[in-house]
C-alpha cells in the first residue's frame, strides 16, 4: 500500500519497480486496458506495444 501526497504523489514500491524495470528518471504512463483495468508502465514499454500491435496488423 502506498500513501497519496498533497501533491497527489506516490512513491513507487521497490519490488514493483523492480518488476516494472523502472529506473529513475524513467517516464512512466497509465494506460487503461481492454478489460478496464489501469496499468503503469515506462515510456518504452508503451513504445514497444504499440510497435508490436503496429506489425501485428501489418503482417498477413
């Protein structure tokens, strides 16, 4: 469990930065899945989704 700020900040917990493989000064987003549910990732985890759902659809 993490506490919210008055600045509406967290603290990112080590094992789930760890899992993440987010390292400081990373760029972190929240994206809202398919099933409704928010996910927290970098920048270039983003970046590689969208390449590989890019190539999925190009691909025949």
């Amino acid at each position: 469990m993490v506490s919210v700020t008055k600045k509406f900040q967290v603290t990112i917990p080590r094992e789930v930065r760890d899992d993440l493989h987010i390292k400081s000064g990373d760029r972190v987003v929240f994206v809202k899945n398919q099933e409704g549910n928010w996910e927290l990732m970098t920048i270039s985890t983003l970046t590689k989704r969208m390449m590989g759902s890019i190539n999925e659809e190009i691909t025949p």
